[in-house]
C-alpha cells in the first residue's frame, strides 16, 4: 500500500497504529532491543465496581438469618420428636370371622346382603331342611326300639334274679325225693333179695329189682337238675349283661336322635356376633358343603398392628402413648396406646423363614409387629375397614 511520511496512507484511509508486542517477544520489525515499551505506555488493569457497602452488609445478614432459621428448625424438631418413635408400615387390623355351614345342602334363603351390620343370632342362610328332619324321625324310631328292648331285658333280668334261685331249690327238693325214692326201692329189693324162695314170687323180686333201678335213675336225673341250677349268679350276671348291653344300644340311639337334631338346627345358619358381611360367596340355590367358607364377618373391634423396627424398640413399653393417622382420612386423628409386642419378628413366621445358618449371610434389620389399641378419636361415619394404611407415632419414656 502506498504510504506518504507526512500524510498518511495514500488512499486517504487513518492511520492504523499497530499494537504494541505482548511480554519481551521480538518482533519481525523491531530490534530485540525495542520489544519492552516504555513504562510509561504501560497502564494497569481496570478493577471492577465495588458494591457499596451497605448493600454487602444486608447480604450477609440475610445468609445468617437463613443459616439461623434452619438450625432454630432443625433444633426445634429434634427437641419436639426426641421421645417419638415412628413408621408407616402400619395397618388397621382386627377379628374377621370365618362363617362355614356345619352340613351340607342346598340353599334355599339368603337373609343378608355384602356389607350389610348383623347382629348375634340373626339368620345368615338357610339349608333345605327335609332331609335333615326325616332323619330326626328315623332316629326317634330307633330309640324307641332300643327303648323296648331294654325294657324287656330289664324285665328280664328282674325274673332271672328270682327264678333262678328258685330253681335250684326246686332241682335240691327233687334230689331229696329221688334219694327218698331210692331209699324205699333199695330197702324192697334188697328185702326181696333176703327172703326164701318160697315166701315171694319172681314177679315180686323183677318188681323190686326194676323199681331200684328206676330210684336210681331219678337220683341222678335229680343231680344232674342241681348241677344246671346250681350257677345262680352267673344266669343272674348274663341277665345284666344284656341289659348293660340294651342300655348301651338305647344311649346310641339317643346319640343319634341329638346328632340328627342338630343337625337339623345347623340348617339355620347365624351370626355368631355383631359384625359386617364381607367376602360373600353364596346365594339362593348354591349347594353348600360341611365346613366350606361361605363368608366373613368382620367384627367392631380394630386396632393398629405397627411393623416397627428392631433399632426402634428399646425404650417402647406396653402402655405408651400413641398418636395416628389414617391415609384415607387426613383430618382424622386417632389416640391409643401400645398394648403388647409379639414376641417374634414377622420373618419367623414367614412361610419360608431364613435359615442364617448356611451360606453366605447378609444382616437384614428386621420389623417386630406391636399392636397398639385404639383409645379414641373413631367417627362412627367414617368406615375403618381392615388394612388402611397408617402412621403411628408413639412417645416412649
């Protein structure tokens, strides 16, 4: 580009001055020993603003006040939660009771409907009851059956105790006879026997003869009568044995005829205390089996069973104070007290609990349920069904 000396670029253009070299580099049209400028060229650095004063001052105190708050917070809630002891896995519990028919049969009236308050002896359902009552009267058949027979055998037993002796005496009189009857028979025939031939006859000695033979033979006959009456208490102890064993026949069928009234009764299914239907399985027509569930009842009273954990349990004893809140219910507080601690963690009656003593272990910090009882606080309009989910906060000493 041309350059005048003394005006300038020759085009006219200002003249650009070049910026002096940064530190002590040489440069391409200098000499090393003009690469420094003169000190007096060299400038300082501008410094920033400063805010005023006041204005810092304000900052800070904003930043301690802040700093102040949250300790006085934290200080606070410390102060206010020292003696709480909290958790949420807690859950509303209570008694809910299994209803089963105790026979089987076809329903034929339902009297209560799902969620419905029933009190103790009301009628749930009804089974067909014919055939239940047609064993009623089978039964109270057989009793009077057995009934009879042990009339008899009783009757029985009262003749055998006086016949039975009788006849003994009887068979003793007629072996007395048959000795006296052989004493006379014997004397004849023996008297025959002695005389001379020509003072009887043969006919008179054969008559002695058979009429000895004849004695003798009722003196054994008569014998063998006492042998067969002698065993009075024995015929007497058989005769009481069948009726013991009529009587045992008569308390079967009792049995019987109770077990087929209750039976009968057991048609009418009832609740067995206050409470409200839930998990209703039945309707009309449904056949029912012995012992099958057929609904619920869950019962007024409710507590809280709190999973608290075992680093938790130190200082908590039975009769501390409990404060509770329902998630379904945000404005509801509830007040109670521990009642009891079970004594075993949940994992111990798991189905499937640990066994720690094989393999490699890993400590689990483990929950023991406390059941904490409700004091007050209940709105009789709000339901408190089983398993809401609440926090309970104790206060332990």
């Amino acid at each position: 580009m041309p350059y005048d000396d003394q005006h300038g670029p020759a085009d006219g253009s200002a003249e650009v001055q070049a910026a002096p070299p940064r530190g002590d580099a040489p440069t391409r049209d200098r000499p090393p020993s003009e690469t420094r400028p003169p000190a007096e060229v060299r400038r300082p650095a501008q410094e920033p603003p400063r805010p005023p004063r006041g204005r810092r001052v304000l900052v800070w105190l904003v930043v301690l006040v802040l700093i102040a708050l949250i300790a006085g917070g934290a200080a606070w809630y410390w102060w206010v939660t020292r003696d709480l002891v909290f958790t949420d896995d807690a859950y509303t519990d209570g008694n809910a009771v299994t209803l089963a028919s105790q026979v089987s049969g076809q329903v034929i009236e339902l009297a209560v409907n799902d969620n419905q308050l029933v009190q103790p002896g009301q009628t749930i359902i009804r089974i067909d009851p014919r055939p239940f009552a047609a064993a009623v009267d089978q039964a109270r058949g057989e009793l009077a059956t057995a009934q009879g027979q042990l009339a008899g055998a009783e009757a029985a037993l009262a003749l055998a105790r006086k016949v039975y002796p009788a006849r003994l005496q009887a068979a003793q009189a007629q072996l007395d006879a048959a000795k006296a009857v052989l004493f006379r028979a014997q004397t004849d025939y023996k008297r025959q026997r002695s005389l001379p031939a020509r003072a009887t006859t043969q006919q008179a000695r054969d008559e002695a003869e058979s009429a000895y033979q004849q004695a003798v033979a009722g003196v054994e006959q008569a014998q063998a009568a006492v042998l067969e009456a002698e065993p009075v208490p024995e015929n007497i102890a058989q005769a009481e044995a069948q009726a013991r064993q009529l009587e045992g026949t008569v308390a079967q069928a009792k049995a019987r005829l109770e077990q087929a009234e209750l039976n009968l009764s057991w048609t009418t299914v009832t609740a067995p205390q206050r409470g409200w239907v839930t998990r209703r399985n039945v309707d009309k027509g449904n056949y029912v089996t012995a012992g099958a569930a057929i609904m619920s009842l869950v019962t007024p009273q409710v507590w809280v069973t709190a999973n608290f954990k075992e680093t938790q349990l130190d200082r908590m004893r039975p009769g501390d104070e409990v404060s509770i809140t329902v998630d379904a219910y945000p404005g509801l507080h509830l007040r109670g007290h521990v009642d009891s601690v079970q004594l075993g963690s949940g994992s111990k009656f798991s189905a499937f609990p640990a066994e720690n003593a094989t393999g490699n272990f890993v400590k689990i910090v483990q929950r023991v349920p406390v059941k904490i009882v409700i004091d007050s606080g209940i709105d009789p309009n709000l339901p408190l069904p089983l398993g809401l989910s609440v926090e309970p906060a104790v206060k332990v000493k």
